[in-house]
C-alpha cells in the first residue's frame, strides 16, 4: 500500500509539472506573438501613411522657388514638431523603463523616472502623437484613421491592462503614482 501510495505521488508530481510547463509554454507562445505583433500593427500604420499621403503643398505652389502660404508652412512647422516630441517620447520612454518593458503587462519594478515622472504611459503617448502627426503631416486620411480607431483603442486598452497589473502588484504606492502623473 505505502509503495502504490509514493507511486501515485510521483506520477502525480510529474503530471503537474507537465501542467506548469505547459501554462508556461503557453505564456512564451502569448509574449512571442504579442512582441510580434504589436510592432506590426505600428509599422502598418507607417506603410499606410507612406502610400496613402497626398501632396502637401496647397494648390498652385511650386515645388522649388515657390512662395509657400505662410499659414500653411506654420502648419508644417507645428505638425514636424509634434511628430519629433512623439518620437522622443516613444524612445525616452523606451529608454526609462528599461528591461520592465514587456509585450504582455508584468510589474517588475514601478519606473517613476524620466517621462515617467509625468506621464503613466510616456510610450503610448508617443506613438499616439507620432502617427497623428505623421498622417497629418502627409494628409493621409487613411493612416489618420487607422491611428485614431486602431492604434489608439488598442494603446489605451494595453494602458488599463497594465495599470491593473501594477496596482495588483504595487498597491497603494501604485494609487499615489497614478494621482500625481497624466495618462
């Protein structure tokens, strides 16, 4: 009887172990897509403003030694600049969190540094202001679209994902963050 017993327990160890691996093959499978993923839909939105954008000079300018419309150069000048903020957010915000970053939310540390310092979700901001702009920019109504019924949903959707996460994690330290930074 006390061999059948230590018999069922190993069998039973060995199944749960193949359990574990299993749920954590599942969890590599899930992060591996989701790493592959998420930059697709991003550089999907880049490949549809490049082939949707549409000439940017207002009707009879020239190309060179033309006298631009200095309304629509200031719109230029604006939209070039709120594309560059949008990427240096995106790339600080990449930089800050460092080795926290995941496709799939995890809470390895709180990162209160750098744009985290004043903003929750320094990357999603930046994307958000990259692509806007960049459609606008090109005047690609398509990728504008994209980003706005996308890009943003899918961003803001990972955001609460993640804030839940860290909550979960890091409790009331976590509320307090939140309550003293922006999106």
């Amino acid at each position: 009887m006390h061999s059948i017993l230590i018999d069922f327990k190993f069998k039973f160890s060995i199944l749960t172990k193949g359990s574990n691996f299993m749920t954590q093959s599942l969890k590599n499978i899930k992060s591996f897509l989701f790493t592959l993923l998420v930059p697709l839909i991003y550089f999907f939105n880049v490949v549809i403003i490049w082939k949707t954008q549409t000439e940017t000079l207002p009707p009879g300018s020239q190309v060179l030694g033309a006298s631009f419309s200095p309304l629509f150069f200031a719109r230029q000048i604006l939209l070039l600049c709120l594309v560059f903020m949008g990427l240096l957010l995106w790339l600080s915000g990449y930089l800050f969190i460092g080795s926290s970053f995941s496709a799939i939310p995890q809470a390895r540390k709180l990162v209160t540094k750098g744009p985290y310092k004043f903003f929750r979700h320094p990357i999603y901001i930046g994307i958000a202001l990259t692509f806007i702009g960049l459609s606008l920019l090109t005047n690609s109504k398509t990728g504008l679209y994209y980003a706005l019924f996308l890009v943003l949903p899918l961003n803001f959707f990972r955001s609460k994902n993640e804030e839940k996460v860290l909550e979960e994690v890091f409790g009331d330290r976590y509320k307090s963050y939140k309550q003293q930074t922006l999106f």
